[in-house]
C-alpha cells in the first residue's frame, strides 16, 4: 500500500471510526491529497481559481478540526512567533 494509502486508512482507522473526527474530514483528506497527486504528476493539469479557492477552505476547516482534536486532547499547537 502507498503511503498515501496508509495515511488514508490509519486517519479512518483511528479517528473517523472511532467519532473523534467527522467522516467529512476523511473526503477532504482524500480530495487534497488526489488534488496534490495530480498537481504533482500530470503535466497537463491545471486547476481553476474557483476549485484552488474551494481547495485552500477545505484545508482551513480541516486543519482547524484537527487543530480543535488536539486541543480536545491536550495537545496545544499555538507556537509564538519568533522575530
């Protein structure tokens, strides 16, 4: 299995399936990393502004579960900025 593949079903597997993270975090998941895949690796595409655009949100609002999981769990991820 690639380790896209693994990286897939380790986040279900520990996090979708067991309530502490919504399903919906697991198709944005997978649609950014489909969407990388294919920035990465086929030369003729090229993505629209409005699909990058729906691209950058879902990555905020996944980011910010993810961020708020950790929170929920101890784990705080604010770093102060260093001038």
């Amino acid at each position: 299995m690639s380790h896209i593949g693994e990286l897939r079903r380790l986040f279900s597997q520990h996090l979708i399936k067991t309530g502490r993270i919504g399903g919906k975090y697991a198709k944005i998941l997978g649609a950014e990393q489909d969407e990388r895949l294919k920035a990465d690796y086929d030369v003729l595409y090229s993505p629209d502004e409005e699909d990058a655009q729906e691209c950058a949100s879902d990555a905020r609002e996944f980011l910010s579960a993810i961020k708020n999981y950790l929170k929920e769990q101890g784990i705080n991820l604010d770093v102060e900025e260093r001038s």
